[in-house]
C-alpha cells in the first residue's frame, strides 16, 4: 500500500517555512570545526527530505579521503512509502546498488544528521563502515546511546567500528535536531493514518 502523492508529499505551510528559514541559517554559516562543511551537507539533505514530507534526518558517505561518494536522505513516505527507507539504510542502498561485488566500506565514514536509530545501526554494523559520525545526538532513543545493548553477535561485528558525534559546531548540532523535530510530528500523524 502506498501513500497517494498529495498526501506523502503535503507539507504544512508553517514545517516548511520553519524548514526554509533552518536552511538558510545552515547556507549562512561559517565553518569553524572540523566536520562542520559535512554536517552542513547531511543537514541540507535532512532538509530536503522534510521538506518532501518525510522524516527530516541526512546522510552522507565519505570516502578515505574525505570526499563526498552518496548523498541522500530519509525517503520513507515520499515519494512512495517504503518502510525500510531511512537515510542511512537510503545511502547504503545507493552505495552497493553502485558496487556488484557490495563494494568495500572499510575507511570511509557515515555521516548523518541524527544518531542513527537501532535499525541503522544494525545496517551499518552490517556494512562494515569503519566510521559513523551524527550531527545530533538522539539522546536515551537512539541506536548507540539508547537503553538497549547489541547482542553478542552485532557486538562483535561492531569492535572494529567507530561511533561517535561529529565534531561539529554545537549551532550545527542545535539546527539538526531542530530540523529532525519540525518534522517528526507530522510524519507519525501520516504513519498513525496508515492504521485506521
């Protein structure tokens, strides 16, 4: 089943206002720490994927050199839903949709806008991405800092893994969760439709 377009897409006058003027204070920003240009980018891509009526969250991977190879975003109920479409689980997909053999993550880096959640997390363990940076941290809700622990087996596959915040900007960090809670509101309204 799926979500008839003016209704995914719909995004109320005041969350895409609100969405507009965070995107404009994220284009105005000046860099200062280290990973603040690639925040900004998982933040724009947050941005769009709000603005199409999705959850607002962004991701990007980085190659060992630091360059830019996936961006994309939460694509969970526009343009059609897919309930597996997260922006991590998005970008992953593109990247081994783009490698035959699955292609190789070792070195490179996740970056997205919000703590990945527990299913991300289990993705990204699986994807063997030896770093995974978030803008803003899902404190006690997400998949790392949340109150549930791997099991043994996902523990395992994790020792070799890095997770941790980006070393970001803390405005950076105050405008991803803000971009994230504009939008959730109105996605769980859609999802709760989905129900009755």
């Amino acid at each position: 089943m799926s979500i008839p377009p003016d209704e995914s897409g719909a995004v109320p006058d005041e969350t895409r206002s609100q969405l507009v003027g965070l995107r404009d204070r994220v284009e105005a920003f000046v860099d200062i720490r280290p990973h603040d240009a690639i925040a900004r980018g998982a933040i724009r891509e947050a941005i769009e994927g709000g603005l199409e009526g999705n959850a607002a969250v962004g991701c990007l991977i980085l190659d060992p050199d630091g360059q830019v190879l996936v961006s994309d975003r939460n694509r969970m109920l526009a343009p059609t839903f897919r309930s597996d479409l997260h922006a991590e689980m998005s970008a992953i997909n593109i990247y081994e949709d783009s490698h035959p053999d699955g292609g190789d993550l070792r070195e490179h880096t996740l970056i997205t806008s919000l703590e990945p959640c527990e299913m991300c997390t289990i993705r990204i363990i699986n994807s063997a991405v030896t770093t995974t940076l978030w803008v803003a941290s899902d404190l006690g809700k997400g998949g790392i800092t949340g109150p549930n622990s791997l099991a043994p087996h996902w523990a395992r596959l994790a020792e070799p893994l890095a997770f941790g915040q980006a070393d970001c900007s803390e405005e950076l960090s105050d405008i991803s969760l803000k971009v994230f809670t504009t939008t959730i509101g109105g996605v769980v309204e859609k999802m709760m439709a989905r129900r009755t």
